[in-house]
C-alpha cells in the first residue's frame, strides 16, 4: 500500500472533518521530515505515537496548573 493509500485509509476511518485532518497530518509528516510517497505503516504509528505523546503530556501540563 502506497503512503497515499494508507493517509486516505486512516482520513476515511475517521470521523473528523477532512480538511483539518488532512492539514494535521501533512504537518505530523513534515515535522518527521516524511513524504507521502515514502510514508509506510511502520512510519505512521511512529508518528502518531510521537503526536499522542505530545498531546498528553501537553494536557498533562495544562491540567496539573
């Protein structure tokens, strides 16, 4: 499966809106310095691992003030 293939499977799989998911991931991608066309299934749970981690220790800092 293509990088493209496997975006567009994870944006139907979802129910968020699409432009925003879309524009959240090209930037995930961008930060990993990762294309599209080079992204696999391996690079993409390394990337969403690395985004929810963020995410919680965000809201971790936020909700511990």
């Amino acid at each position: 499966m293509s990088g493209k293939d496997l975006l567009n499977q994870v944006l139907a799989a979802t129910d968020l809106p699409q432009e925003s998911l879309k524009h959240e991931l090209a930037h995930l991608l961008d930060k990993a310095k990762c294309s599209q066309e080079s992204l696999s299934l391996d690079d993409l749970r390394q990337i969403l691992a690395d985004y929810a981690q963020e995410v919680l220790l965000g809201a971790q800092a936020h909700y511990s003030k």
